[in-house]
C-alpha cells in the first residue's frame, strides 16, 4: 500500500510539493482572527497526530469533536486522519444528554473540545468510561488538557499508509427526523465530492476564497469549507459565530468571499433583511451554494435580483457526503433540485421499487462514489438504506418532463388529504411567497373527525405585518385541497443546525 489512499495527503501534503506552502489556507473572520497557511496546516496536523500517539492513541480509535469553526478544526481533522485515527465531528448545538449519548455509542477514547462549549459538554464526559483524555481548546478546566498541552513535546508523524476504502472518518446525521446515527466514510469518498461536485458544477478555482456560514461539523459545511477549497489551494473564510444577517453581511464586506455557502432559512432571512436596508449589496461573491432542504423558488428569484449572483441550490446528505443531484451555472431553475450531477445517478421508485413516470412521486434513490460505508452499530438501518450500490434518500421527489427533480418533501412527512398526496414543501413554498411570510413549515393535523389536513406554522417578516387571509392566499397558488386548514404564528420554527426544519416537533402527538 501507499499513503497517497490517506486523504490528508492529497489534500494536505500535497500543496507543499505544489508550491502552496506559503498560500493561506483559513483565515478566521472572528474571534482573534488567526490565519493558517497550507504549509502551517501540514506542520500542525502532523503534530497533531504525533500527539495522539504520545498519548496513546491507537490506528480506528475514535477522536470526537466538539469544535466551533476555528483553524483547529482542520488541524485536529486532518491531523487525526493522519494518524490513521478517525475524526468525529459534532454538532456544536446539541445538548449534553445527546453528547453523551453519541460519545457512549461512539467510543471516542479522546475528545476535543471548544472552551466556549465546555459548560455545555462537561456534563456529557462525567461518566463516560471510554474518554482516555479531554482536550480543551483554550483554557483547560481540572481534568483536562489544554490543547497547546496536549501538543507540547509532540514529534511529527508522516501520514500512515491508508488503503483509499479504509475508514477515515465519521459524521453523525444531523437528526431532522429523530437521534442522530454515525454515518462511517471512507478515505475516497472526500475526494469523490471533489472530483464530481466541486470540479463540475461549482467549478472552484485556487482564485476562489469560500465563505460557508454552513458549519464545518456537518456533511454540506465539511465540502464547502475544507474539501472544495483545499482541493485547489483556494482560501476559506471561518466564521465561528451566529450567523445573523448583519454578520454576515459584515463579512462578505471584509472579507470578500468569491463562493458563499448557505441555508435556504438564510438565504430567505438575508433578502428580507437587504430589501428592507434598500440598495445593493456589498460582496464580491460569483456563486452561492444552497442545500438542507430545496430553495423556495422566490426566494432564488429574489435573492438573484438582489446579488446578482446566481444560487447552485442542490440536495446532498450525510450519507452521500454532499451534493449529488444540483441545479448549475448557466442551467438554474429555482424551484427544482436540478439533475444528477455528473458522476452520480439517480432513480424515483413508488412503495413496490418500481419506477415512477414523469410527474409522478416517487423515492428518490441515488448511486456513486461517496456513498457512506453504513452506519455504526445500526445493522437494520443500515440494510434498509444502503441496498448494493444505491442509497435511499428519505425524500420524495417528482420529475418533470424537462428531465428536472422537483423537491416533495421527506418520505416521512408526506400525507394525504382526500386520497392525495400533499407534499408539505408545496404549501410552504406558496406561504412563503406572500409578502409578509419569512418561513413556514407544514404538517398533518387530524380534524374532528380524525381525517388528515395540513396545518401551518408562520413565522413573519415583521409582526406588524399584514397578513390578510392566507388560507385564501394558498388556495389561489396551488389549489383547493391543499390549503392550510389552521395558520399558527409563531416565533420561530425547531431547526437542526444545518437548517433542515425539524417537521416531526410540530406533528400532533399520537
């Protein structure tokens, strides 16, 4: 074996044989806004994984993650891949009783840990019997190790000999349907998203600097900060912080990003808040990315009127990595999820396997090169999902004649009103486009006489707002039957980090 299968060698080590040494690779836009260059970030995670050594750390042990997007993200990711190690990346917003829930299933026997979440985290590792070191990025608590300590006296390791269908690491599903499962990849499958995605519908350059408000923890934000950028020498823009639509747009002034990397929730809160100042925006952006759930059709609109940059919106997961059916630039409806980007494919299936005419709903399945190795210690789950070569999504799709993948919604949160399907995202799409609705979000809701409608959670633009009659709204947009029976107006609506509306919170208790 050679170590070019180890994925830290391609997409670390190689930019100093390339000449990138001296190229900054992150730079943070918060914080003490540090700044790491390729050849900074190949010294670091070789350290970084002599460290784990010093300490014990053998070839698969697990090194779970609870860090805010900070250069030591790459470091401790890179650097435990190259030990042969495997990273764990976690959502930075869960709560103690699902940290030490996933640090129990896991079996990390290190953890590293943002200073800023350890109130948070310590909780979770009082009991665990599997931590053989806490490592705490900043100021260490009693019991733990400070992370420039952990690093101390380290030597530099070159990267282990790795066999491209070893196991590299693990990301945790971001639970929009319930617990998070460890969802296992191989060292291929980074370079995978890079050689499909990347390479031919974003078509990143080393020219381009990245801004994902997306975080690095999860599956979308780990493609658009680390593994696009870093697969052409180009420049990522970390934001640890809340991304509130004055943050943001602060950013792309200093910072002036090329790509930006969002939500559609943001997306959707950014135009509301740029209509409302007046005028154009300040950026230097050429091309956004939107993914977590499909892009309602006006917000795209809006949103390119505004930017004058066009959004690739797409629909990837955990499981696939990233993006693998996409609008791109020069062939964008909003509206629709696109095609299958090039090197993927991708089939509707109804309830028996078989496939689905155009216009019809079906399942979507998809198959190609990153798909994940199955999930940890989820045997039932995993044969129900990974089937040979292709991968059910959970979503329900329909496709035009045009060849376009219109989003439905997840195969969970569809429903029938009077023997029909109803795809929730059809009815949030047409709330969203009256003039006072920022988002919504719909589900079933049983009547008096315990049949199926939809009902509506609103959030609005502005609570002085006119809202005039919705119902009546939605009637006009998509038909009769569809329409939301009751219209709640709330505060906001339960998300998990990376955006994706978390429906079953809202659905009426069994």
């Amino acid at each position: 074996m050679s170590p070019s299968g180890n994925a830290a060698v391609y997409f670390v080590d190689r930019h100093l044989d390339e000449g990138r040494a001296e190229k900054v690779a992150f730079r943070e836009a918060d914080g003490a806004k540090r700044s790491l260059t390729y050849g900074d970030l190949a010294r670091e995670t070789s350290l970084f994984a002599g460290a784990l050594g010093k300490h014990g750390v053998r070839r698969e042990e697990r090194v779970a993650m609870i860090v805010r997007d900070q250069i030591e993200f790459p470091v401790v990711f890179w650097g435990s891949i190259k030990a042969g190690a495997i990273p764990v990346p976690l959502n930075t917003l869960l709560s103690s009783g699902i940290y030490e829930e996933i640090l129990n299933d896991s079996r990390a026997t290190v953890l590293v840990v943002s200073e800023q979440l350890w109130d948070v985290v310590a909780p979770a590792v009082a009991d665990n019997k599997f931590l053989r070191a806490v490592v705490v990025i900043g100021d260490a608590p009693e019991g733990t190790i400070s992370f420039d300590a952990f690093m101390k006296d380290a030597e530099p390791v070159e990267a282990v000999e790795a066999n491209e269908d070893e196991l590299a690491f693990w990301l945790y599903s971001s639970g929009s349907t319930g617990s998070p499962k460890g969802v296992r990849h191989v060292h291929s499958s980074l370079k995978a998203t890079v050689d499909t995605f990347g390479a031919q519908v974003l078509g990143i350059t080393e020219q381009d600097t990245v801004f994902s408000v997306a975080k690095m923890f999860f599956a979308y934000g780990l493609g658009n900060a680390i593994s696009f950028p870093m697969s052409v020498g180009a420049t990522t823009v970390i934001f640890g912080g809340r991304p509130t639509p004055e943050a943001v747009f602060d950013v792309m002034a200093k910072e002036r990003p090329t790509i930006f990397c969002g939500v559609p929730t943001l997306y959707a809160a950014l135009v509301a808040a740029q209509e409302k100042a007046g005028g154009q925006p300040d950026h230097c952006v050429r091309l956004c990315i939107s993914a977590g759930e499909a892009l309602p059709r006006e917000i795209g609109e809006r949103w390119e009127k505004l930017w004058s940059a066009p959004i690739v919106d797409g629909v990837g997961s955990t499981e696939m990595l990233h993006i693998f059916l996409s609008n791109a630039p020069g062939d964008i409806v909003y509206g629709t999820s696109g095609r299958a980007v090039p090197g993927y494919e991708v089939r509707l299936v109804d309830e028996h396997d078989e496939d689905v005419g155009v216009g019809e709903v079906g399942e979507l399945l998809v198959r190609g090169p990153s798909s994940a190795d199955g999930y940890w210690n989820r045997r039932h789950k995993s044969r129900s999902t990974f089937e040979g070569h292709w991968t059910r999504t959970g979503d329900k799709y329909e496709m035009t004649e045009g060849g376009r993948y219109v989003y439905c919604g997840r195969t969970d949160d569809m429903f029938k009103v009077s023997g029909i399907w109803v795809s929730p995202f059809e009815v949030e799409q047409a709330l969203v486009e009256h003039p006072a609705v920022l988002e919504a979000a719909v589900v079933p809701w049983s009547d008096e006489k315990g049949l199926e409608k939809p009902k509506a959670y609103v959030v609005l633009k502005d609570s002085s707002a006119e809202l005039g009659d919705l119902k009546e709204f939605v009637k006009e947009k998509i038909g009769m039957w569809k329409y939301p029976r009751w219209v709640d107006i709330v505060d906001e609506l339960p998300k998990t980090a990376t955006g994706k509306i978390q429906r079953f919170k809202l659905r009426e208790p069994a």
